[in-house]
C-alpha cells in the first residue's frame, strides 16, 4: 500500500531550540492518522514543515512517492495537500462563500489577467466556481449562511466553514490542526462522526492533531505521539493511549503505569449514540 | 432512495438572501444613471477652470484607486507614490514632445494613448521594484524604504536635465479635439471609468480575493494555494499602472511637468485622502480623492479672507500655503477618521452604495440582523442531520430551530420523504445531478410548505446518470446524498 504522505527524518531547530529532531511519520491511503502529545512538542510545527511554510532543515516529504520537499506551499496546496488551522484559518474580512471561492483558486480556470480585465472567460467560470461552492457548503448545510460575513459565528461554526473552505480546495490529505478544540466532549464526538462519514464519502485521508483522547481512540487508525520533537511512540490508539511513556508524558513522571485515560461518560455517551442508530 | 433525496434537497434555499423586485432594479439604476449624468451635466456646465478642476479631481481620483491598491487591498504602506506619478507624466511628456514632436506640430490621439501607456508601463515597473523590496521588508521599515524611494527619485530622477529640460519643465501639448478645459475634463473622466472598471474586475475575480487573503494572513493564503508572491507583485504592478495612468493624465492636464510638481506634501494628501475615504473602499477612495483635489480651491478665498482679517495671518495669501493648509486639515480629518470612523467616507455612504448594488436599504450591512442568529442556528444542527447521525437528545434541539427556520429536522424531513414515496413511483435516479439543484431551488421562495416536495424529481430524474457527475468532490457528493438518505431511512 503506497502512502499519501511520508515524511522521512525530518529535522528542524529555531536558533537552539530543537524543534523536530528526526521525526517520520506515514500515512497511508483512506486512514485517518492521529498526531498527539503535550504542548510545545512540535505537531504545528511538523504540519507547517509538511505544507511548506516552513523549510525544514533535515529530512524529506513525499507526497504519493513524490519529493515535494522544494515545492512552496501554494504548490503543495495544489497538490492536494489541504490543512486546517488551530486559530481558524480564514479569512476574516470575506464572506462564508468567498472563502470558499478562495479555496478553490488553484483550480480556476483563468488567468490573473483575464480576471484583472474582465476577460469575458472569467464571468463563465465565476458562475461554475460559485455553483461549485454552494455545492461544498450545501455539504454542511451552511447554504443559509453563505453571504453572511464570518464576525459572530460561533466558534464551532467557524470550525465547520474551515473544513468546508479546506474541502474546496479538492485535497485527497487533509491535515487537521485541532479540528475539537473549544469544542465540548459531545460536540468533539460529533465531529469525530463527520469524519468518519467524510472519510468514507469523499475518500480522504487525514493526518490530524488531537488532543481529545476519546476522540482520537475513535476516528484514527494509527496514531504518533510526539513530546519534545521527537516521536515517542506510535502504533494503534488504544496501544499508544495505555503506553507508560505517553502516560508520563502527559501526566508527569508520576503518574501510574498504564492509567486508562477514557473517561466513562464519554463510552455511555458512545453507547447511548450506537443504540439510537441500530432499531 | 435516490428520489428521497431529491425531495430532501430544498432543505438548503438560500433563504435570507433577499433581491430587490424589478422596480426597486429600475429606481437603483435610474439613481445610478442621475449621479452619472449628473456628473457629466456639471463637467459640460461649468466654467472652463472648473472643468479643469474637475479634470484634476478625476485624476486625483485615479491616483486614489492606485494608493488603495497598496494600502486597502494587499495592506502595504507606500509613502514614495510621487515617484511613480513623476515618472511616468515626465516620461509621457518625453515621448510626446521630444519623440512625436507635438510641441509644435500639435498632438494627435495615438500619440495620446501611445505616451500613455509608456507612462503607465513606466509606473508599473517602477512600483514592480518596490514590490520586490516589500516581499522581504513590511509595515514600519516598508514605509520608510518607499519615503526614501520617493525621495530619491524626486532629487534624482526629475532633475535629469532632458526630461526636465533644465528645471523648466518639458511641456505636453493636449491631443487635438481634446485641448479645451472642458473636453480634457472628459478625457480624464473616461480614463477614471476605465480604472474603475479594471478595479472592480480585479476585485470581483480570483485576483482580488487572494489579493484580500495575502493581507489578511499569508499562512493561510498560502494553504488556500494562492501564491503570496506573485500576488504581492501583482498588486503593487497594478498600482504603478494606476498611477502612471494618472501621471500621464496629469502631465497633459498641467501642459507643462516640472519636478515641483510631485514633491512629497502630494504623496502626503494621497495618503490622507485614501484614509478619509476608506482604505479598501472602491466608492469612498474615489469621493475623498475627489474631495481632497477640490478642497484647496474652495479653501483659497477662505484663505485670503482670512489673511485679509488680520496682520499676522498675512501668510495664508502666499502662494503654496494653501498645500500645508490642505495636509493640516486632511490630517486632522484622518486622525478623526481613524479613531471615530475608520470605514471613512466609505463606510458612511455604504448605505447608498449597498442599495445601488442590490440590496435593501439599512444603516448595517446584511447578515448582522436575526437572520444570522436563526441561521447559525440551523448550520450547529444540520450537518448531523444531513448525515443522517442524529443522536437523542439532539433531535428536540433541531426541532425547535426548525419552528421558525426552513425544514430542517429530521421529523420535518420524514414527512417529506413518505410523501414522496406515497406519490407516483417517479423514474428511479441512480445519482443526482449536483450542478443544477441549487439553481433549481434557489428561486423557490423560502417558505415553501415542507409538504410539498419539488417537482424537481420528476424532471430531472431520468436525463442524469453517473456519465454527468463532474470534477473530484461533486461526484463523491453524489453519492453521498444517497448514502445518507439510506441511512436516514434506516434510522427510521
């Protein structure tokens, strides 16, 4: 099975900070990859190693067997490469659908030209991209909110519109930055569904920093932990979730070997979820 | 399944989006065509040296839409635009006067248009340069490095001896059938349409979104996959044109360029006017520049009276006071804007302009009303709901924001569904055509009854198959809306 993306060794330090020291990570098509660890231990770091913004000073990235390593990120984007933000990542001054539009610029069909001169092909395509992004908001049942402008949405719905914007740009990866966070734990498991279901329907693959544990043990496949810039461990969720490394990770040196991280309410809640759908 | 589906579609009308009726079209556009005429009646009316103030305003106006460029739209400081205005009107005056001989021989058209798109091509490279210095360097160093830059080219470039011809100034000979005040006044109002035009085709496109999002953040531009760069360029090319456009126009309204004429107090009222005006704000850039062009003329007599009332205040009659008045008073404007207005005149007159483009008349932009609330409301619940995975407890959640939304919940939907199958078997669909639905639905009225399924089913079902879907995300949509009826219908 070939990987969608593959980071090998990558290494990169800010002055002398050691931000990611020989870190590989894979993600193979159709699984959802988690990425955990404690603050500072360099998930958005290797996210924006990955996208390009920044270049990181060992190692390499293949996307599909391809070194795009010297790739800028707007290339990579193009790729199929698409990423979320933890501080949401749109753009504050446009509309809902506009920044659905903008997510869909490496695949329109004019040139900047024409569209500074009004060349008459940019009217056409215009129509087929607006088309195309109510389409993509219909998806999430944002249609209503298209030409509202993004100042006192809420925090969740914001969230949602970014996965909408990332799901225009046409990406086979979607890296996830957080896609819970301020989120309640009811709301994270919601989520965690939608991914799910998007995965299965858009055939997506995703590499996503979590730090909702339950969430994490549902959705992803496979999981890395990284502390202090270097992988951890890595291995199946619920593995990764019991290992005594991980556990003193988050917890400190003195936590108790092997302490189950979930918490019950939450498996209830899963219970309760999965007794409403089976009749 | 599939017809299920198609009849759960109208869940999604764009329902607060609201047009104006055919009249409410014919009123905006015959409001639209007196300000026109208006303007055009007052330039045809005036006396000559007001035509030529107006020609000044136009230009002025020009001038503003290039500033806007840099600092509205990609949000970069450029304090050096007498530089790229000086250039290309002395090169425009160069080439009409020294290459195409006009100074004696009179000027024709093509030579008009030929020195001007010189100018404006000079313009463009000149702000290209500076573009590139801003890729590397930003906010307050930026805004030093083009103060040098305008500097530099006011003590450099403008006392080179051939263009200047020796501090006199090279004349520029007005295009024939176009040298009377009235008829340049035209001219230069033409060429503001034209700036207007590109402006506005610029901003509507994918240029002038990516030109928005590299100012807002440039990470996320990029992760949009827009290339910051050549995006920064571009906006500060199109700038250069702008103004070398207005250089030009400039050159043939003084008839005469002498360096003077582009020192920095110019670029300081530029400034001004685009911050009075509204910085990114097409409608308020033009009315601020306009007004800042006019402002020292109706200041003058004011000026004199003054200087007239008493002993001291003789300085105000000098020649050139009028300049510094103009930048006392615009900065005093600008810092009024800045801290109780910063939309500027823009945001003032945006209630008109909102109107003229379409939509209801209000003092607060759409979408800030309880429109919004009722909607968000509706896109916390719909995903799940559209998915098919409602969880108990949330159903009586989406059912209560449905009461007063569109048909949102899964109760409401239910209804639908089984009247749907109750009807005549329609022709079975094995996918739905994405493209035409929301075309379709949205002009169906918000408040159709949930009961009433579209007739979209029975039209569209038969012509559509796989063979129709499109690109990547659209046919994977396909699929999906039958997959979450299916599961829906299971959950039932």
């Amino acid at each position: 099975m070939t990987s969608v993306l593959k980071v090998e060794g990558t290494g990169i330090r800010f002055g002398g900070l050691v931000a990611l020291e020989d870190v590989s990570v894979s993600v193979p098509e159709w699984e959802i990859v988690g990425l955990i660890g404690p603050n500072g231990a360099g998930k958005t770091t290797l996210f924006n190693c990955i996208t390009g913004l920044y270049t990181p000073n060992t190692g390499t990235v293949y996307h599909r067997d391809r070194d795009i390593s010297p790739l800028p990120t707007h290339r990579r984007t193009a790729l199929g490469i698409g990423r979320t933000f933890q501080n949401i990542g749109l753009v504050r001054g446009l509309t809902v659908l506009e920044n659905c539009l903008v997510a869909q610029h490496p695949r329109i069909g004019y040139g900047a030209l024409s569209g500074i001169f009004g060349g008459p092909r940019s009217f056409v395509e215009e129509r087929k991209l607006r088309a195309y992004a109510m389409e993509v908001l219909d998806f999430f049942d944002l249609t209503s909110l298209a030409d509202s402008s993004l100042d006192g949405l809420p925090y969740g719905t914001l969230k949602l519109i970014e996965i909408a914007t990332v799901l225009a740009t046409d990406p086979d990866l979607v890296l996830l930055d957080e896609p819970t966070s301020g989120m309640g734990p009811d709301e994270a498991h919601r989520l965690g569904e939608q991914l799910l279901e998007l995965r299965k329907t858009l055939n997506l693959t995703m590499l996503m920093i979590e730090h909702h544990v339950p969430v994490v043990v549902d959705v992803c496949d496979y999981v890395y932990c990284l502390n202090f810039g270097r992988v951890l461990t890595e291995g199946k969720p619920t593995d990764v979730r019991n290992h005594p490394e991980v556990v003193a990770a988050y917890l400190g040196d003195e936590a108790v070997e092997g302490e189950d991280l979930s918490d019950e309410e939450h498996i209830a809640e899963h219970e309760e979820a999965e007794a409403d759908v089976v009749p | 399944m599939a017809t299920a589906t198609e009849v759960l579609r109208p869940v999604t009308t764009r329902e607060d989006k609201w047009r104006p009726s055919t009249k409410g079209w014919v009123a905006r556009r015959a409001v639209l065509l007196l300000i026109l005429g208006g303007i055009v009646f007052l330039t045809a009316s005036v006396e000559g040296f007001w035509a030529d103030r107006i020609a000044r305003a136009a230009i002025f106006a020009v001038i503003g839409l290039s500033l806007n460029m840099v600092l509205g739209y990609i949000g970069q400081v450029s304090l050096g635009h007498q530089a790229f205005v000086g250039i290309a009107a002395f090169i425009a005056a160069y080439y009409a006067t020294e290459k195409a001989g006009c100074e004696f021989e009179g000027c024709s058209m093509s030579t008009f248009i030929t020195s001007t798109v010189f100018a404006a091509l000079s313009g463009a490279i000149a702000a290209g340069v500076l573009g590139l210095v801003a890729l590397r360097i930003r906010g307050l160093y930026l805004a030093l490095i083009t103060l040098a830059y305008g500097l530099v080219s006011q003590n450099s470039i403008f006392e080179i001896s051939f263009l200047t011809r020796g501090g006199a100034g090279m004349p520029a000979v007005r295009p024939d059938g176009w040298v009377g005040d009235h008829a340049f006044a035209f001219l230069t109002l033409i060429f503001l349409a034209g700036v207007i035009f590109v402006d506005w085709s610029m901003m509507r496109s994918k240029v002038g979104r990516a030109i928005l999002s590299v100012k807002h953040s440039e990470p996320v531009a990029a992760s949009y996959g827009i290339n910051v760069t050549g995006y920064k360029i571009i906006a500060f090319v199109l700038s250069g044109l702008f103004a070398g456009v207005a250089g030009s126009l400039l050159a043939f309204r003084n008839q005469n360029v002498v360096a003077n004429d582009f020192s920095f107090v110019e670029t300081l009222t530029w400034v001004l006017m685009v911050v009075v005006g509204g910085l990114g704000n097409r409608v308020g850039v033009i009315i601020g520049s306009a007004f800042f062009a006019m402002f020292g003329f109706i200041l003058e007599p004011v000026l004199h009276w003054l200087g007239g009332l008493w002993g001291p205040l003789h300085f105000l009659e000098e020649a050139g006071a009028q300049a510094y008045v103009v930048i006392i008073v615009g900065a005093a404007l600008a810092i009024f804007t800045i801290i109780e207005y910063p939309g500027g005149i823009g945001q003032q007159v945006s209630p008109i302009t909102r109107w003229l483009g379409g939509q209801r008349f209000s003092m607060h932009p759409d979408g800030h009303g309880k429109h919004q609330t009722q909607a968000s409301e509706a896109s916390k619940t719909g995903v799940m709901g559209r998915l098919g995975l409602q969880r108990s407890g949330s159903t009586d959640e989406v059912t209560e924001a449905s009461d007063e939304t569109a048909p949102t919940s899964v109760m409401e939907r239910a209804t639908v569904m089984e009247q749907a199958t109750a009807s005549p078997p329609p022709p079975p669909a094995p996918a739905v055509h994405p493209d035409d639905e929301p075309v379709a639905h949205a002009s169906g009225s918000a408040d159709d009854p949930p009961g009433k399924p579209d007739p979209v089913p029975e039209v569209g079902g038969t012509d559509e198959g796989p063979a129709s879907r499109k690109r990547g995300f659209l046919g994977k949509l396909g699929l999906q809306k039958n997959g979450a009826a299916q599961q829906e219908e299971k959950t039932r």
